[in-house]
C-alpha cells in the first residue's frame, strides 16, 4: 500500500459559527429576563474566549537574511501518522533553522539509484553529528528535491529526518537557481553552507564517506577556519553583507555600460 501525505493547514472560522451568532443573538432579543441574563453571561465568556481566536489565526513574521534569500521563507518537515499515513509540516525558515551551525544543501531524486544508496548513509551520518557532545543539534539537512511529481516527493520524503524546501519551489527556478549557484552536475550532491549562507564545501558526498566519523566534520578550508574561529559572527556578518553590497553595485555598473541597465533602457 503506498504512503498517502496530508498537509497541514490552519484552522479558519467557518461561516455556520458566524450565522448561529447572529441567530442566537435575535433569538435573545426576545426571550425572558432570565434567558436575557444567561445570553449576558454568554456573551462575556465570548468576549473572553475572542483572544486565544485571534491567537490561533497566526500572522506570517517578516522574515529576512541571507538563509531566506536562500531557502525562502517556508520548509516543510514529514511526521508519520501511521503506518500508511504521513503529514507535511509547514515551519517558517528562520524559526525552522534557528541555531544551526552547518546547514547542508541535499540535492536527490527518488528515481536516482546513487541518490537511494546514499541517502541512508547520509541519515546515519546526520544523527551521528546531531548528537556530538558540545554540537547537540547544530546540523541540519534542507533537501532540494529533484523528483518529477508529488507524489514521488512525498514517499521519498518519509525517509528523510530533515527539512525540504516545499515540492514547487525545489522543482522550479529556486531549485534551479540553487543548483546553478552550487554548481550541481549530477546527484546525490550536498553542499554544505553556514548559519550565514556563506559556502562551507561543494563536496560533501565524497567527504561523508571518508570521514564518516565526521572527525573534520565540516570540513571548513584553513582559511575559513581561522575565520569563524577567530572572527565574531556579528563582524563575519557585516564584511558578508558589505561583499554583497559592493557585488550588487558592481553587477549594476557593469550592466549600465553594456546597455542593460535602467538609464540605458529608458534611453
């Protein structure tokens, strides 16, 4: 029997609540004194009850920084229900991956036999690193699906412990971008990036089976190293946004001389 996934969704005020108000209330209007004071009653614990309503009806929070520019501002997680059912949970990004120091970018199929050989590995490897004394749940996996409908994401998805971006946006330009930028040139492929987005390796498929003990675990460069080792990571994040920055203004120069940018195109 094949898995079937549900996606969770919040829960909304129906119109039948609303109409049985405004029934009750004109009910009300003509009933004894002692309804009368039973509606008043009514209405107070109403009131009272009318905060924790407007409580479930969350608010989306403004999400911004180089993780959202990467991932968006949703992932989902996958929780079985039972045997035959699971459930998509949806989380915001920052809150999803707050204190995470080492974040992999897991690029995989269910139709790539490389990619089903190598994601069990990739599982043992995740909990074993989870679980390290003084990095306690630093690492966490988001995988960039490349399965070709729904329902292949959803049943390779249940054997994964991490998050996902959602199906339609690592199936169209995000996970297209993301595989342009990571220069991803076949799968299984896992890049692995820090809690700024800066790029930590391109290659942990091949360093995962060489260390699987993950004793260099994340296998920063000596220059990195020294960097978030000796660099505060409000400093790291300043000279990161400054580097963009000046990328950004760049990237504009270079167009408007070349006759792309806005002048050039209004002219």
């Amino acid at each position: 029997m094949g898995l079937q996934a549900v996606e969770t969704a919040p829960d909304t005020a129906t119109g039948a609540d609303e109409a049985a108000t405004e029934t009750d209330a004109e009910t009300a209007t003509e009933a004894t004194p002692e309804a009368a004071s039973q509606e008043e009653v009514g209405s107070a614990t109403e009131e009272e009850a009318t905060p924790a309503a407007e409580e479930q009806q969350e608010v989306a929070p403004v999400q911004e920084g180089p993780l959202i520019d990467i991932f968006g501002e949703k992932l989902y997680s996958f929780e079985m229900l039972d045997e035959t059912t699971g459930q998509i949970n949806p989380h915001y990004t920052n809150e999803a991956l707050t204190g995470k120091k080492v974040i992999g970018l897991y690029f995989s199929a269910d139709w790539c036999g490389p990619c089903r050989q190598f994601t069990p590995e990739l599982v043992a490897f995740y909990e074993r690193m989870n679980k390290k004394r003084g990095k306690k749940d630093q690492f966490e996996i988001v995988w960039v699906s490349r399965c070709r409908d729904g329902n292949s994401y959803a049943q390779y998805f249940s054997h994964m412990p991490w998050l996902a971006l959602p199906p339609e946006e690592a199936m169209g330009a995000r996970g297209q971008e993301l595989s342009d930028k990571y220069k991803v040139k076949g799968i299984p492929h896992l890049v692995l990036i820090d809690d700024l987005g800066n790029t930590i390796t391109i290659d942990g498929r091949n360093k995962i089976p060489q260390d699987k003990a993950g004793v260099g675990f994340p296998w920063r460069d000596p220059v990195s190293q020294l960097l978030h080792t000796f660099v505060p990571r409000s400093l790291r994040a300043l000279i990161r946004t400054q580097i963009q920055a000046l990328k950004k203004a760049v990237i504009q120069k270079l167009k408007s001389l070349v006759g792309l940018g806005p002048k050039a195109a209004a002219a």
